[in-house]
C-alpha cells in the first residue's frame, strides 16, 4: 500500500515536472543530407534550428549513429549562434554505407531530452568543395562603398558534374549572391552597416550535395549607431496618479558617435489607445503628461512605452516602463445634471430633493454637500449631509422678481478633502399669492343729465402682484339699493358704465354706492372689494367771451419780405456797380469819347483830354451818287464853298474857330447852335422849312443850304 502511494507521488511529481518544465523543441527534423564519397574536411553539413518553450538554455549532441560511429560530430558555431550537425574527417566508403542515420538530442537539463533525426546519404565517387572558402575579405570603406557593389565572388566545384551549382547565401537583409556566378554584392550603401566584420553563410548545391561555408565580409568607417545613453536598457518609473497634466516624466538623452550626424527622435506608447495621455518633445527629448490628461489607477496602471533615435542609417529602440501609483480619488456624481421643481414660498421652504448618488474609488462612503456661490446660489440652502435643498430667503417669480429657472453647481466633499461637482436645474413654479389689489377702498364718480347711455363713466380697475394666470382678474358689482342697477353696471373689465339716463328720473343729488368685487383667476381664487359712489347733478352751461389781440406786424418774421428785400439789396448793388463803371470811366477818359464825331471838342481840348484826335485822321474821298433827278444848282453852294469831298474837314479856316457867345450868358441855352451853321443864331430851322422833294431827301427852302451831313 506504501509502495503504491509512493510510485503515485513519483508519478505525479514527474507529471507536474514535465507539465512545467517543456523540452526544446526542434523545427525541420526529420531531414535528409547527402555527402560524397570523396569527402575528407571536416565541414557543416547541417544547421539545427531549435527553441526551448520555456526559455531555458538547451544543448545539443549526438544520441546515436547508425550503422558506424566517428565521422559525424555536433558543436556550437558562435559565428550563427546555432548548433551544427558537421563531418569530422570523414572516410566514407559507399560500397559498404551508403547512408548513416543520425540521431541528435537536445537537453535543458530540466525534462527529458528531446530528439530529431537526421540521414544522411553517401554519393558514389562524388565531391562537391568550394574552391576559394573560407575566406576573410579585405577591408571596404564603407563610407564609399555602394549599393550593388561586387565583394567577393565564390567558386566550387562538383567531382561528378552531375548538374549546374547554385549558390544562395544568408543572411539575406544586407547582402545578396548571384545564384549561377557566385558573385555577393551588399544590397544598400555599405554606411549604413552598423558592425564590422558581416559573417555570413554560403551554400552551394549541385542538385545532390549540399556544402556550406563561412565568408567575412570585413568593412571600415561604418556607421556608428545612435543610442540613448539613459536607456541602454530598459527603465522603470512610478507615478502617481493624481499627478498634474503638464509634469514631467522622464528626460532622456541620446549619443551618436559620428560627428555632425543628424538625428530624429520618435515615441510609441502601448496601449496605443492612450498615446495621447504623453507628449514627447523631439528638441529636449522630454516626456510629460499631455496637458488636459490625466491618469486613472482603476482603468489601466501600466504603460509601456518605446523611444526610437535614428540617423537615417540605423536606429535604436530603448523601453521605459511607466507604473501608475494609486492616489485618493475625488467623489463624483452618478449624473452631471440634476432637476427639482418646487412652488415659490418662504425662507425656509421648498424640501427638493435631488437624489444625489455620490462615489469614490477609494471606497468613501462618507460626503459633504454644498453650493458654489454663484448664480443665485445664496436664495438657497442645502442640506451638508442629506442634500436637501430650501429658499433662503423668501422665494417670490411674481413680475420676474426672482428667476424661475436656476442652475447651481453642487459640491461633494470626501473625507480627504477631495472635491467632486455636479449641476442641479431648480425649477420654481407660481402660486397664486397675491389678490387683486384697489388703489382706493371708495372712490366717487359724476354723471348729469347729458350723459349717454353706454358711456364709461369711470373705471376701478386693480392690480395683481402674481404672474401668468394668476394675475388675471374679472370683476362684478352689486348695490344695496337696487335702483342703482337700473342706471349703473360694473363690467367684468372692472369699468364702470351708465346703463340709462336718470335724466327726468332722478333728483339732483342723487348717489348710489355700488360694491365692486374682483376675483383672480389662480387656483384657489383670491377676491378683494370696493366702493364707488356715483353722483347724478345738473350740469350748468356758461358762455365764455374770448377775446382775440392781434399780434403786431414784424417785417423780419416774414419770409417773403425777406426775400424781397435781399433782392432788392442785390439789384441796387449791381446798379451801383454799373454807375461806378461809368463814373470811372468819366474821369479818365472823358464824356466824348466814342467812335462817332465829338459833340464837346472844345470842352475837351480845354481839358487836353485828346478825345477828339479822330478829326486829324486823313481824309477819304467819297463820289456822290448821281441822282436821276438833277439837283438845283444852288442846292449844295454852300457846301462846295466852305467842305470839300470829305464833310468832316472845313475849307474854310474862319469857321474852324470857336464862335463867341453872347455876352447875356454863359452857356448856349434852346437848341443846339453848330460852329459850321453861319448866322445859325439867327436861321433857325423849323419842319415847315423843308419839302420833301423825292423819297428819302428832304430840302430846305429856308436860309442857306445845309451840308449834306445834316439832311
């Protein structure tokens, strides 16, 4: 029974072992090879690829070799990091073994070795060996050296030449070979290989055999890979959770050793769904809180975050890890907006409740309420610890007295002194408070005996302090004496109105006092009363004599005798204006002055004016006209004795001097007396001394002949 419990232990130990703990596990076993008959290097011949599940470091040999033992071994090439199945100076003989199976194990030393096995085949009399490998090239600059530059040209050979070789070559990333010349060629600039020498792998296959070998690409002047100097490996940090948006996080630093070299900075946070809650500044390489955010400790705690530097040639990418610490948390509300209603009343009044749900992620369970003073928050009161809200003061919307709709800002309070804010709509309703209101509890109105019927006499309308409905009234009367209805009515718009003439029915004197009741219309109603007398008297009329002073008359209040005298004002300004024109020219050129013969000679030359230089001016001669009827020959005697052919020039010199006036006077005074009329003093002419003796001329039978200036 002992026994059994204990093979069940053991069982059960090695079970959970080996549930634990998982074998290396290998990938593309099993797998076939194939070598010649002729091969005498030692030489790789297999590359095996295994990975332990559990991250455990594992190692590889030979299990077993089937049918003979010596010519294959397995060892760690350093150069691949892998294990190697390889030949170790192999003396292969075909007519005995044409294939050997070659059982590898690989070990964690924590389960069960697992196994894979190889076969591999022996080629009769065959040899495939590369003829030039290995081979460590000489050093490129790397610095010049190009893409598609040819590095090293590979060559083997096949004993049987059972086929064309081909050749392949890993890695693959950086450099390339040509399959049938065996030429490698780097794939991009070689500055841009961050390591010197490149170890890589070259197989070449005859379609049969398989042969790898090492080639060493050695370089110099390659690029020096940037790094962050603070994050070589990765880093952790802690922060708290109610840490300020805005703060800083972690300052990094980057080093790059080739001189000038031009870097660029990146950021990847995961979850990417939060890479807004950082911002990384790529010119002082700091990691903040992005203003606006925040972290919550209960929706996620970690962050893992990658920062990547770059020259354009090659890059790092270090890890910072970010752990959120739990911090006391504010209480919140369950909503953002709450609604109440309550009817106005009195300080004191109201008890709205809003139903506050309040939380807290530290598990508080204990708050405080109160107002923002703000925005009508002093009218009210809230209950600390209930959150009942009342007026604090008596609450009236009548006439917008108070606002009917407020919004307040409620606050929480944890027991940490951590706040939390929600909003409440108060909405207040109206009561029909007030009744309507008299201006005066009587008032006396008049009619006479010409007053019509249907005429408002007077009106008693009164106010109401509420709002809306409540404000609204109707009015009705009545009278102890029921005459009074008979003559005077109260409408329900609380006017007052003759319904008949007393004229002829009641006395002079008389007075009825009617009752005037209004009732609002809120609910319950509210009424008040009151009184009107209304007094029936004789109106007596008086005649008024008005008596009508005529203002007196003012010419500067008439316009148009305004206007009047400015146009008269504008035309005696011309006329003086034309007067003095002439006045002017009196005095510097004289009164004769003129295009026609000069009436006043003699006054102007005692003047010296010259006015009458004209008459010095030569002479033009002028031929008569011959006329059909002859003229008489004593008709123009006169004239030829004294003129000659021009008749503005005298023969005569006598009579160019100056006639003496007579001694009675000064001045000639009747008709005008001419120097040229001999003894014109004494022939005066009148009309009956001419006869008309042909259309158009006029001949004197008077005296002597005229000139023929004068006819």
């Amino acid at each position: 029974m002992l026994f059994s419990i204990l093979q069940s232990i053991l069982f059960l130990a090695f079970f959970w072992k080996e549930s634990l703990c998982a074998a290396p596990l290998f990938s593309g076993l099993p797998t076939e090879r194939s070598v010649g008959e002729s091969e005498t290097e030692s030489r790789i011949i297999y590359q095996i690829t295994a990975t332990d599940p559990d991250g455990d470091a594992f190692a590889c040999s030979i299990d077993s070799i089937a049918p003979t033992w010596g010519d294959f071994d397995v060892t760690y090439n350093t150069l691949i990091s892998k294990w190697t199945v390889n030949t170790v100076s192999p003396s292969f003989d075909y007519a005995n073994t044409t294939q050997f199976t070659v059982t590898i194990a690989c070990d964690d030393s924590n389960t069960t070795p697992r196994t894979g096995i190889l076969t591999v085949k022996v080629i009769d009399n065959d040899l495939l060996q590369f003829t030039n490998m290995p081979v460590s090239t000489t050093s490129f600059d790397a610095s010049i050296t190009g893409a598609g530059t040819t590095l090293y040209t590979v060559s083997a050979t096949s004993v049987s030449n059972s086929g064309l070789l081909s050749y392949t070559i890993s890695p693959m990333t950086d450099f390339s070979i040509d399959a049938s010349s065996g030429k490698v060629t780097n794939n991009d600039h070689l500055n841009r290989q961050i390591a010197s020498p490149a170890d890589l792998w070259v197989t070449v296959s005859d379609g049969t055999i398989i042969a790898e070998e090492h080639l060493r690409i050695n370089m110099h002047n390659v690029n020096n890979v940037p790094y962050w100097t603070n994050l070589l490996t990765p880093q952790t940090i802690t922060i708290a959770e109610d840490t300020a948006s805005g703060t800083l996080l972690y300052s990094l630093t980057s080093q790059d050793n080739d001189v000038g070299a031009a870097l660029s900075y990146s950021m990847n946070v995961n979850p990417v769904t939060d890479t807004t809650k950082f911002s990384f500044s790529t010119n002082t390489l700091e990691l903040r809180l992005a203003s606006g955010q925040s972290f919550d400790y209960e929706t996620r705690n970690f962050y893992n975050i990658t920062f990547t530097v770059d020259d354009t040639m090659a890059s790092t990418t270090s890890i910072l890890y970010v752990n959120i610490q739990n911090a006391h948390e504010a209480c919140y509300f369950d909503q953002s907006l709450y609604h109440v209603t309550a009817p106005e009343g009195a300080s004191g009044t109201g008890s709205m409740n809003p139903n506050f749900v309040v939380s807290d992620y530290d598990g508080t369970s204990t708050y405080s309420y109160s107002f923002l003073s703000f925005n009508n928050s002093n009218r009210f009161a809230i209950d600390a610890s209930t959150g009942i809200i009342k007026y604090a003061v008596h609450y009236d919307i009548d006439n917008s007295a108070m606002p009917y709709l407020v919004y307040l800002t409620v606050i929480c309070t944890d027991t940490t002194s951590k706040t939390g804010t929600s909003q409440v709509e108060i909405t207040v309703t109206d009561v029909n408070d007030n009744a309507p209101s008299f201006s005066t509890a009587s008032s006396l109105l008049t009619v006479n005996q010409y007053t019509s019927p249907g005429t408002t006499i007077g009106s008693a309308a009164p106010t109401d302090a509420d709002s809306g409905v409540n404000a609204e009234f109707t009015c009705s009367g009545t009278s102890a004496v029921s005459a009074a209805l008979t003559y005077y009515q109260i409408g329900s718009d609380c006017g007052v109105y003759l319904l008949s003439s007393p004229d002829g029915t009641l006395a002079y004197g008389t007075m009825y006092t009617m009752t005037i009741t209004a009732v609002d219309k809120g609910s319950p109603a509210l009424t008040s009363t009151s009184t009107v007398d209304i007094l029936y008297k004789e109106l007596t009329t008086t005649t008024v004599t008005t008596t009508t002073t005529a203002n007196p008359y003012n010419f500067w209040d008439d316009d148009g005798a305004v206007a009047a005298f400015s146009m008269a004002i504008i035309l005696a300004s011309l006329l003086a204006v034309v007067f003095l024109y002439f006045c002017i020219r009196c005095c510097y050129t004289g009164l004769c002055c003129g295009p026609d013969p000069c009436d006043f000679c003699n006054w102007c030359n005692s003047r010296n004016c010259n006015c009458c230089q004209h008459r010095n001016r030569p002479t033009r001669t002028i031929t008569p006209q011959e006329y059909r009827n002859p003229r008489r020959a004593d008709e123009f005697d006169y004239y030829d004795k004294n003129f000659d052919s021009d008749y503005e020039s005298l023969k005569n010199e006598e009579l160019r001097r100056p006639r003496q006036l007579n001694s009675s006077s000064s001045r000639v005074h009747g008709l005008r007396d001419y120097p040229d009329f001999p003894n014109s003093q004494s022939a005066q002419l009148t009309p009956s001394n001419g006869k008309m003796v042909e259309p158009g001329r006029v001949v004197f039978t008077r005296g002597r002949p005229l000139p023929i200036g004068y006819y």
